[in-house]
C-alpha cells in the first residue's frame, strides 16, 4: 500500500472521529473544559498518541489536520497558560506507566491542571545532568530537598515535571528520576524572579522535605535522564515552532508588516524596506522548516533536528523585534509598563505584550530551552557528525564530580 494511501485512510478515520465528535459537542455551545475532554476522549488530542490516552496510534504531523478542522468548527486556540503540556504530555505518554498516564494526561490536555518544569539549578543549567536535588525513598513515597530555577509559570502550576538526583554514586546521567511533583504540596515553595519585562514569569522553587508518592514517578528510578531527553526535546521543537507556523500567523514578522503599513514612510525612521523583506524571508525559511520538521517526525517525540528551529527562532525573534524598534523610532522608547506584575499566561516570542514587550521579552529566547551554544553542540554532534567535546566526567559518579 503506498504512503498516500495509508494517509489518505488516516485523513478519513480522523474526520469520521471528528464529524462525530462536533455532532454531539458544539465548540461554540459548550464549554472549553467539556469540550477538550471529549476531544480527548475520542483520541483528539494527539493522535499521535496510544489509543486510550487521548490518541489513535497515527503519525504527528495529522495533528495539524485536527486543529485546521477544530479551529473552523470554532473551537478555542490552546490557552497558551497550558504551554508545557506540549512537554509533558509526551514525556507522560513515553515513559510513564499505565496508571500515570490515566491520571495526568486528559486533566492535562482539558486545562484544568496547570504543568510546569522543574529541572534547571543554581549549579546546573547547561550541564542539566549535574543536577543535584535530593531525592531519598522512603517506602512508598520519595522525600525531596532542593532547589531549581528559571521555572516558568510556576506560580500558575498545580504540577511540576521535576528531575532528582537518586542515586549520587551513579554517574550523573544515570542516578536521576523523573516525578510530577504536586506544586501545592507541603514543602514546596514558589518565589518570583523579576525580569527585564517587569514580569515575574519565571521563578524559583524550593522544596523542603517534600513528599512525592512513588506512583507519581514517570518511568523507572535511575532512568531520569532519558525521561528528559524526551521533554527537552519537545520543548526545543515547541519553542523553535513558537514563532508560527500557519499562513494565518507567522509570528512576530507580522507585528513588523502591519507597523510598516501604518506608519507614513516619513515616520519609518530611516528603517529599509530591502532589511524587512530579508527578515520576511528568514521568517518563511524557519517556519518551513517547523512545518518540515513536524511532517518528518516518524514518532511522537522529535528528533535533534527540532534544535534547528530553536536555534533559528532565538536569533531571529532578536533581529525582527531590533527591527521594529529602530522602525518606531522614539516611539518605541515610551509607553511601556515595568510595573511588577504576576503573568496569568505565555508567550515565547513576545507577540502578546506588543513590540516594545517583544523586544525585552525574545532576550531569553537563546538562553530558555537549552541555550544556543547548546544548541549548536547537539547539531554539531548529533545531526552533522562532528566529533563531540571532551566530556571528562562522563563515568565519574556524581558525588565525585567537582562543582562550583
């Protein structure tokens, strides 16, 4: 049977499930929470995902079918608030056993529990691996002392994805275990960190002798390191996709056009038509290459590939958002709120807070997700070839590593 013919069979299963689904539940009549619970129900939520956890066992890229067809119907965009269910839905439906992915999935796909990510430290960013947060079992729950950081949407969270350090006399990709940590837990603390924007989008989260029950653990003990692989992984993608993706918004490259269209050309500032038409360009390349990426991926998880489009968007969103500055002119240098404030929701790119907000917010984009020069290694290493860095710890066990 040819590949057209097995997606066109694909194609007409899913909107049979879709006709049957927007039958007995209008977008525009019900409400959002009942709405996404009979997607995923129906295996409408990823599809790409097993049959009876919110999937129907077929390729990744036909999710973007459903959510053409959705959006016609009226159904509401994703609460971008529920950002990191992109992260931890795959991580979940990877690693976890079959009664985490009853528990966590469909509450997390209908929005009505909240995810964050606990795995970046004081004294471990980049080398995620060094982590050394506390976890000690004891019988059938897991004590937890430590701290992360950089943790976005936190203060919204009812769950954490948290990395721990189980077995310090393991080398230290080997002695981690992954935990959805309840974030209204005794003993977990979430304190704010203010940003350039004004925001507190990020945090920090202490845990102090915190309890986490053993069936809340996402794959085996020892066995961390592969769990967030597979949501660093999505992330990057998710982020690299951030920017657009669909002919209706490209992404930031739109709030730059429609500036340009309002403004009279003797207020552009100087600002050259030839640079914005360059920038348009490079905002078709990346959001072709997201598109590409996501019609290649063969499984649920994406491959290092997704580095790519992370590692375009991080310099791209700095260069259009320089751009659209320099085309306000004084303009853009007023007018903007640094009040501290508390976000209720997320936007990578910036595109929600207008372009002065852009401009501030995109400066994390090469740092959040695994920064570029991390980036450029995985892509060196992993998609060219290359021969890796010198990794001198690889095979020392974490207790014996020196740390800062």
């Amino acid at each position: 049977m040819s590949a057209t013919s097995t997606t066109d069979k694909d194609i007409a299963r899913i909107d049979a499930a879709l006709d049957a689904l927007l039958a007995e539940f209008d977008p525009k009549k019900v409400d959002n929470v009942t709405f996404r619970g009979a997607r995923f129900d129906r295996g409408l939520a990823w599809v790409h995902f097993p049959t009876g956890h919110g999937g129907l066992d077929m390729r990744p890229d036909l999710n973007r079918h459903v959510e053409e067809r959705l959006r016609a119907a009226g159904a509401a965009a994703q609460d971008p608030a529920t950002f990191f269910i992109a992260l931890a839905g795959p991580t979940i439906a990877t690693h976890g056993s079959e009664e985490v992915k009853k528990r966590f999935l469909r509450p997390m796909f209908t929005g009505e529990e909240k995810w964050c990510q606990l795995f970046s430290e004081p004294g471990a960013g980049s080398d995620f691996a060094g982590l050394g947060t506390k976890a000690i079992r004891d019988g059938d729950e897991w004590i937890i002392n430590g701290q992360k950081v950089w943790n976005t949407l936190a203060h919204l969270a009812d769950w954490g994805m948290l990395v721990t350090r189980t077995d310090p006399d393991a080398p230290k990709h080997k002695g981690m275990t992954y935990f959805a940590l309840d974030m209204h837990a005794p003993g977990v603390e979430v304190r704010p960190l203010r940003q350039i924007t004004g925001e507190a989008e990020f945090n920090e989260v202490y845990m102090t002798d915190a309890r986490v029950p053993d069936a809340h653990r996402v794959g085996e003990v020892g066995e961390g390191w592969r769990a967030a692989l597979t949501t660093l992984m999505n992330e990057r993608s998710a982020i690299g996709g951030g920017g657009g993706g669909s002919a209706k918004r490209r992404g930031p490259i739109d709030e730059t056009i429609k500036i340009w269209k309002e403004k009279p050309a003797t207020e552009r500032n100087g600002a050259d038509k030839d640079k914005m038409m360059h920038l348009f360009c490079a905002s078709e390349a990346l959001r072709y290459t997201v598109m590409r990426g996501a019609q290649a991926a063969k499984a649920g998880n994406p491959g290092p590939e997704g580095s790519i489009a992370k590692l375009m968007s991080a310099d791209f969103n700095k260069k259009v958002t320089e751009f659209t500055l320099h085309l306000m002119g004084a303009e853009a240098m007023v007018d903007y709120d640094f009040t501290f404030r508390r976000p209720d929701t997320l936007s990578v790119d910036g595109s929600f807070g207008g372009p002065r907000h852009s401009f501030l917010r995109v400066r994390a984009n090469s740092i959040e997700g695994g920064t570029s020069e991390i980036m450029r290694n995985i892509l060196g290493e992993q998609v060219l070839g290359l021969p890796g860095e010198p990794r001198v710890d690889k095979d020392i066990s974490w207790s014996k590593v020196p740390r800062s």
